[in-house]
C-alpha cells in the first residue's frame, strides 16, 4: 500500500501533469497530430467524468484495500500507449451510451440551464430590492448623523465667540 498521500502525488503526476503535457505536446506540434489530439480529448473526458463519479463513490468504496493503487493503476490504463483504454472505453462504453442519450441529455442540460438562470434572476430581484431598503437605511442614517452634528456644532459655534471674545479681552 502506497499511503494516501504518495498516491495523491502519483496520480497527480501520473493522472493530471504527464497527460496534461502530452496534451500540450500534440496542440503545439506543427501541424497539429488529429488523432493525438482526438486521444486526449477522449482522455479528458472520461477524467472529467471519473472525477465527478468519484465525488459520490470515494464515501462508499475509499476504505477498500489498495483503492488507491487502483485508481492510479486505472488512470495509467488510460493513456499508456500499449494499452490506451481512453480510446477503448470511450468507443466501446461511453460513447454508445452518450450517442444513444444525446438528445435527452441535451433537453435535460437546457432545462437545468433554465431553471438555474430562473433561480438566478429571480434572487438576484430578491437581493437588490434588500439592498435598496440597506442603502435607504443607511441613506437616513448617515443624513440624521450629519445634522445632529451640525446641530451640535451651530449650538457650539455661539459658545466659541464668547469664548474667543473673553480672550481678547
């Protein structure tokens, strides 16, 4: 067992900086290499789609013996040049499936999409209609400030001649 924190540094390198370079590698290179480049997009996307899986399933099956070492193991899976399982489970598994879904998972991204921008203007009605009631209040304040201060300071104002009259005296 590696140790959950020299795995975290092996997948990082091994999972997000080496692949990530070899991204970089294949869109730099004059002219760009198509197949290098579909490689690792297929690449990125299942990453994508592992990360997000793995947000809900880390709870459930973390504590499994070598976990760990499985994910790494899986990851190099992925784009190691004799084996490249990026491209076999994409055309084989993700690809099928999303190609099948495609359209209901489009309508159901355009209806989260307009739910959200719903939620987001209706609150965001909701936060300016309290920051205006805020900014009258502090409106009325700060004007009930500035004129018990100039209250304060004509009624001191008298007191202060007389004062300077008496020392001229």
């Amino acid at each position: 067992m590696l140790g959950t924190l020299l795995s975290g540094v092996l997948l990082s390198a091994f999972g997000y900086l080496y692949p990530a370079y070899e991204c970089f590698k294949a869109v730099e290179k004059n002219p760009p290499n198509k197949e290098q480049l579909i490689f690792w997009c297929r690449y990125w996307i299942l990453v994508a789609l592992l990360t997000v899986c793995e947000r809900f399933v880390d709870v459930f099956v973390s504590w499994l013996p070598l976990y760990d070492e499985a994910k790494l193991v899986f990851i190099i899976y992925l784009w190691h040049p004799k084996t490249r399982g990026a491209e076999y489970i994409y055309e084989n598994i993700l690809r099928p499936v999303l190609m099948k879904h495609e359209k209901e998972i489009d309508r159901k991204l355009m209806e989260v999409w307009v739910r959200g921008k719903d939620f987001a203007v209706q609150n965001m009605q909701t936060v300016i209609y309290y920051g205006q009631i805020k900014f009258f209040e502090i409106m009325r304040f700060l004007s009930t400030q500035a004129a018990a201060t100039q209250a304060a300071a004509s009624q001191a104002a008298p007191a202060a001649a007389a004062a300077e009259r008496e020392k001229a005296k």
